[in-house]
C-alpha cells in the first residue's frame, strides 16, 4: 500500500506506540501534550542535535544533522537526529563527494537504555525509509543516551523490520479510527508526562478529550 502524504504519520511516534499505544493515541489522535523534566531534557538534547548547520567531514566519516526522511509505503515521515556517512565498497554516491558511502543514523535518547525495543524500532524506520529514498540497505545504526553517553549498536534484522511494519500497520488503521485504546496501567505510568491526562482508572468508554470538554462545561 502506499500513503498520501496527507496520510502520513510521524515517525517518532513509532517509539511513543510501541511504548504505550494509549499515550501514542493521546498526543498523535486526541492532540494532548504535557511537559514533565524527562520530555523537557529530551527536547534540549535533540535540539543539539538537528542543528541543521552543523555538517562534519572527518576524513572517511560525514556527518549530517536534522535530516528529513519519508516512506509513502510506510505512510511515516520524521528526521534523523544524526545521519552519518561511511566511506565504504558497498555505500552509494554523494554529490560533491568522491568514493562510496553508506548511510548510518543516529538516534538521540536521554536517560540510558531501556527496556523493550520501542527505540531501536523508531531507528530501524528511520533506517527503511533512507533505504527507500537513497535506494540502497542499511544494515545498522546506533542509540546514544545522554546519561551514559555510549552508544548502542542496532541491527536492523528482518524480525525488527516486520514489527516495524506491523505497528505502523495498526497506527494507520487507529488514527483513521480515532481511536484511542486503553490500557491496564503499570509503573511505567508514574513517569509518563500525560499521566494526570490520561486518567486510566477513571476513563471508560469516552476519550480524553470528551472527558476534559465534558469537565469544562460542568465548571461554573
């Protein structure tokens, strides 16, 4: 299938569904939004790194920031936070540059690692869609956290590419809906920026944003 552009939804919401499909719903659907300390770090963190003016070239290594990228068959579009190219046999031509490259994004995260596999899915959709635009394959890419400042290396495997592509299957099918499912809360709730919005164990049946319309009328 392929997308309209209309149709496409941001990638970095990839990471958002696979974490928590019920916040995805509450940010990309019902348009709801609160800071808390980690979304503000966050924010700062990769605000260094889509300075789009930055551009590095150390000898085999070219660095770009805050690169665009899209895929009409994943219906998705976002940014890279770092893309690097790697002088390489196997890489592909860039304008005004002599030799092969191939492309290795870098994806930006506070904190340290963590569990489950929500960030390195929003990398390996980064990942197809250069594949996509550049017409070639990229084999991996790397997760920096900010808390520990290392990088983790990601294999794109088929087996993280068809969840790739099964996610973002049921993101198009929810945000067409207008659905915003629910979910039974955990401790990974406390630390979530919409938790006072999200209200799991007081909403039903109606979404948030009926709840929050529907507590407005009932204010003097």
């Amino acid at each position: 299938m392929i997308y309209s552009e209309e149709d496409f939804l941001q990638l970095s919401g990839l990471q958002h569904f696979a974490f928590c499909r019920r916040q995805w719903a509450l940010i990309h659907v019902e348009n709801q939004w609160a800071e808390n300390y980690r979304t503000v770090d966050g924010a700062l963190l990769h605000e260094k790194a889509h300075d789009r003016q930055s551009e590095e070239s150390r000898g085999d290594l070219l660095i770009k920031r805050g690169v665009s990228v899209y895929s009409a068959a994943l219906g998705i579009s976002g940014q890279c936070d770092v893309l690097e190219y790697h002088r390489s046999q196997d890489g592909i031509p860039l304008p005004g540059k002599e030799g092969l490259w191939t492309p290795y994004p870098v994806e930006y995260k506070r904190g340290e690692p963590k569990e489950g596999n929500a960030d390195a899915l929003q990398l390996c959709a980064q990942a197809m869609c250069l594949e996509a635009m550049l017409c070639c394959e990229i084999p991996e890419g790397a997760l920096y956290y900010g808390q520990t400042r290392r990088r983790e290396r990601i294999s794109f495997t088929e087996e993280l590419r068809t969840q790739v592509k099964d996610l973002l299957a049921q993101m198009h099918e929810l945000s067409q809906r207008g659905h915003t499912p629910r979910v039974k809360p955990t401790k990974a709730c406390n630390a979530c920026s919409l938790k006072e919005m999200c209200l799991p164990r007081l909403l039903k049946n109606r979404s948030v944003s009926a709840y929050l319309k529907a507590a407005m009328e009932e204010t003097p």
